[in-house]
C-alpha cells in the first residue's frame, strides 16, 4: 500500500491538495470502472505507448 501511495504522490504531487482536482479524479476513476470490467483497457494501452 505504501509503495501506491508513493506512487500517486509523484503522480500528482501538490494536485493532490486541491478538492477541484480530488472530486475531478475521482470523478474520471469512478465512470472508468465499468470500462475495465467489461474489458476495455485502451486508455490504459494508449498511455503505456506513449510513455513506453
């Protein structure tokens, strides 16, 4: 857990510190669940080429 959390700190650093920003993350993570259940991993795909 601790190396997660380290993670989404470097991630996102002081963003992390702006309600705005918080409620619009969760936001994008909350309407993405049903895309990665139903298997749709493009997003998550797209990012790795472009930082690969």
């Amino acid at each position: 857990m601790r190396y997660r959390w380290k993670r989404i700190n470097e991630l996102f650093g002081e963003d992390l510190h702006d309600p705005e920003f918080v409620v619009s993350l969760t936001m994008v993570l909350k309407a993405s669940v049903p895309l990665w259940k139903a298997g749709d991993q493009r997003d998550f795909e797209r990012f790795h080429r472009a930082t690969g």
